[in-house]
C-alpha cells in the first residue's frame, strides 16, 4: 500500500468515538482515523468528504439511524467496508444491515481488543478487495490498449480460415466492428514499389504516411459502402465491404487509386475478389482478391484488377516453347549479346501483346529458372569464384526486388550482358593463353629456323589467324618478335664470351655475315664490337 488505511467512526456517544480514536495506535496498523461524527446525517457528510475506506458506526444513532445510513453508503462507496456496532437487543437490526452490505459486527459492551480485531479484518478485506480491482483495472486497461491489435488479428483470421456466423457475430459485437451484411467482397490493396521507393524514410515519417493512406481509402469506399479495413503487411491492406446494389466494386477500386494518387506521393494497386453471401466464404474472396492483385505484375501499379472465373477457362494466349528456349541459351553460350537481348525483346513483346496474359507467378517460376539455366551454362565455363557478379544479380530475384514485368526484362537483360562479357573475357583470355604458349614455344627453340606458318602449326592455327592474334596479344607482328628474341639470346651469348660462329648457329643462322647484318641493324653495333664493349676491351666504351 502507499498510503494509510482511511477510517471513520460514527457513534452517538462521545466517550465511545474518543476512546476508539484515541486509546488505539491505529498508525502501528497502517490505518488514520480520516473523521468522526455524533449522529447518522453529520456521519453521512464526514463520509461524502472524508471518503474512508472503514467505516465503525453505531446501530441506533438520532437523524439518522445505522441502518439507512449503510443503505447510503454502499450507494456512495460501493468498495468500503462497514462494521455495525449493537447492542444485544439490537442484534436483528444488525443482520438487516449485513444484508445491506455491512461486512462485519461488534456487540456491545465491546473491549479495544475487539475493535482492533474487527478493524483488521475489515482492512484485509479491503486490501485484498483493492488489490484484485487494481488488477481487474489493469487488465481491462491492457485489453483497450490491445483491442486494435486484436481486431487486426481477428480480421485477419476472418479472410484466412472459414469461421462460422454465429462466432463471427460474437466476435464482431466483443470486437466493436462495425457491422456488415452480405453480399461481402474482399478487396486487397498494396503500395506500388513500397520497399524500392519509401525504405528510407523515418519511421514516424512512414507511419504516418501510411496512417494517411488508409484514412483516404477508407472514406473513399465508405461513400459507397459500409467497409472494414486493416492492415495486413508492411505494404498492404485487406477490406471486407458491403456489395452496394448499384455500384461496380470497379468504380469504387478507381475512385481509391485516383485519390490516393492525388492527395498522396503514393501510387496504390487493387485485386477485387468476388462477392460471397456467407461470412465463412470470405477467404475464397480473398484469395480471388490476392491473384487479380498478381496482374500489377504487367502494368507497375497505380490500377485495379477484378478475379474473372471465364479467364480460368480461356485457352494460353501465350506459349512458351523449349525450342524457343535452347535458340536463346545456345545464343548465350556462344556469348552472342545481340542475339540474347533481341530474343528477350521478341520473348516480351509475344507476352504482353497476348490476349489472356499468363499467370504473373507462372511468368516469374520461368524466367528465375532461365536465369539459373543461365547460371549453369557460365559454371561449366567458369570457377564459381570468378562468378560472383552474375551469381549476385541472379539472387536479387529472391529478394522480391521485381515487382513488375519491366523490371524482370530489365533483370535479365542484365544477366545477359554480364555472362556474355564473361565470355567474350574468356574468349579474349584463351587467346591470349595460345599466344602465352607458342612465346614459350619460341623461345626454347631459338635455334630452329622459326617460321609463321611453323608456329601457327604449333598452336593449331591457320597462319593467317595466328598473325594477327600475335600481333594483337604481343603488340608487334611474329617476325619482329623472333627476331628480338634472338638478338637478346645472342648478346647474352656474347656476354658469356661465346663465339660470334657458335651463335649465329645456335640461334639458326646459317652464315655468320647474315647474323652479323641483323645483330647491326637491331643494335648498331656488330657482335664483335657488343661484346668488345660489354666486356670492357674496347676504346668505344
């Protein structure tokens, strides 16, 4: 407790109102005496103003007697306690006022043990009485605070799982939502690109941006019809309205997307599902509702799409054929770039010029498993370490990132670009390997008469081919080539103080004039004189 025990004593003797407010400690119990009085009317004013939590008064007192003045109190202050004192000849009129609401009786002639014993009792009473109100108050304080989220989490329920009318009535009327009749309908609204476009706003920006945005809707549909609306996701909004009789749930699915567009930066799509006549029908509508939403997939949003059962029986508008398939992934294979996007545009064009457009999860399952297909055909190329960025553009697709057709045309004309530049990198790369090995080819056969056509044999190339890939690997054409290499060989040769004949057949020159001739011009000075200098014999040093 955090305060003292309120008591008030009424009695119309005064030496037995002072005896019992002052002879007993009341402090040393936790209690204060709040208030005294000599008769029932001046008692009842004490109490109005006093408000004790005990009250002692005597039976039989003048103006007004014990037992109407309990009658009142128990009016007044329904949680105080009340003790009765009588006399034994009073004892009736006693009981009559337990009957009223007293909780206890002394009989008179009474000792201050008596009294203290009562009064203890009572403030037990009460204590406990208060403990179990503040928790009854807490609970029905914690239960208001939870009602939205309860309310949300039964509506939500409501279009999941099938619930009976009797137990939805209930629910509705404990739940206070407003009621609703049927025929009902479910309608399921979504922020367009939420994630992609509002991520980075604060949150207390977030929420009331979103808080505005079901405040719009909701007095869009109610112009029409009776609705409920909750939130379902982070993005997301469910409604459960009344079918009007004269109005298309079309008109009302606009008149929503058109507000919102104006009044907010938001654009918003709508699925509407079909109407039902039962309340336990209403996850059909739902479900119908979540798959017209699907259809956001071919515009980008800011429209609304009604769930049409002829559709379910309407022939593929579009087909998508394996053959058409193998003709792009051989393309890819090949590293055609301009092959791939132009079959991707063809791919595109066919989908979204058909009559009945697919099923949008039917077009995203294709095109996820034509990007692992993708992934495959790089991974029998590649190690999966040089993979990494084609690897990370094909897991963006898990992270829902793609809402929108145009967004997966972009997503895998990236994926094209990127494999097709990791294949024309490995084209360039084996290339430059071919050419890595006739060098080391070259060089350890210096001593051979070193032709084009006799490296380009080396390397299983026709001449031509090899020519120019030389040249472009190396930067400077086949003979250029040999021929430094020969003379580097030939001054190390020289610097070994080897015989200028002996080089010259080393390096696969059959005369010493014509190896003289060429170590010249290459160095401008003849193999004698590089090495005289070299070696430190010569005055030209």
């Amino acid at each position: 407790m955090n305060r003292l025990v309120k008591l008030c004593i009424v009695d119309d003797i005064r030496s037995v109102v002072d005896m019992i407010s002052n002879k007993i400690p009341w402090s040393d119990c936790g209690i204060e005496v709040v208030g005294s009085a000599m008769n029932g009317e001046e008692g009842l004013k004490v109490i109005e103003q006093s408000q004790p939590d005990i009250i002692l008064t005597d039976i039989r007192m003048p103006k007004m007697d014990g037992l109407e003045m309990t009658r009142r109190i128990v009016e007044l202050l329904p949680h105080s306690k009340i003790i009765i004192l009588s006399a034994y000849t009073d004892f009736e009129y006693a009981q009559k006022a337990m009957q009223y609401g007293a909780l206890d009786y002394v009989k008179k002639p009474f000792s201050i043990d008596d009294i203290v014993k009562v009064v203890l009792k009572a403030k037990e009473a009460w204590e406990l009485e208060n403990h179990n109100r503040g928790h009854v108050l807490e609970l029905e304080k914690k239960m208001k605070e939870s009602l939205p989220a309860l309310r949300q989490e039964y509506l939500s329920l409501l279009v999941h799982h099938q619930t009976g009318e009797a137990d939805s009535a209930q629910w509705w009327g404990f739940l206070d939502i407003p009621p609703l009749q049927p025929p009902l309908a479910v309608m399921v609204i979504q922020i367009d690109q939420f994630s992609d476009k509002y991520a980075e706003l604060a949150v207390k920006e977030l929420e009331l941006a979103r808080f505005s945005l079901q405040n719009i809707v909701e007095e869009t549909i109610r112009t029409y019809a009776p609705a409920v609306i909750f939130r379902e996701a982070f993005n997301r909004y469910v409604c459960i309205l009344n079918v009007p009789l004269n109005e298309r749930l079309m008109t009302i699915a606009d008149a929503c997307c058109a507000n919102i567009a104006s009044y907010t930066k938001f654009t918003i799509s709508i699925g509407i599902g079909q109407e039902v006549s039962r309340v336990s029908e209403l996850p059909r509508s739902y479900q119908q509702a979540l798959s017209a939403l699907s259809y956001h997939f071919y515009t980008g949003g800011n429209g609304a799409f009604s769930y049409d059962l002829s559709e379910q029986d309407s022939p593929a508008g579009w087909i998508y054929t394996v053959e058409s398939e193998n003709e792009f992934l051989f393309a890819f294979r090949s590293g055609n770039r301009e092959k791939t996007t132009a079959w991707l545009s063809k791919i595109f064009e066919e989908m979204q010029s058909a009559q009945v457009l697919p099923e949008p999860s039917d077009v995203e399952h294709l095109f996820h498993g034509l990007a692992l297909r993708m992934l495959r055909i790089l991974l029998e190329k590649f190690p999966h370490t040089s993979l990494t960025e084609f690897e990370t553009k094909v897991q963006e697709a898990r992270g829902a990132n793609r809402s929108a057709l145009h967004e997966y045309r972009k997503w895998l004309n990236d994926l094209c670009e990127i494999g097709c530049r990791n294949i024309d990198q490995e084209r360039a790369s084996e290339s430059q390997k071919i050419i890595y090995r006739s060098v080391e080819y070259i060089h350890s056969n210096l001593h051979m008469d070193l032709t084009l056509e006799h490296c380009a044999r080396q390397a299983n190339l026709s001449w031509g081919y090899y020519s120019n890939l030389f040249k472009k690997v190396m930067g400077k054409t086949f003979q250029q080539f040999v021929t430094q290499a020969k003379i580097e060989r030939a001054k190390s040769m020289l610097i070994d103080d080897r015989q200028v004949q002996d080089i010259a057949q080393q390096l696969g020159y059959e005369h010493r004039r014509y190896f003289s001739e060429v170590f010249k011009k290459h160095t401008g000075l003849t193999p004698t004189e590089f090495k005289e200098v070299s070696l430190g014999k010569s005055s030209k040093s």
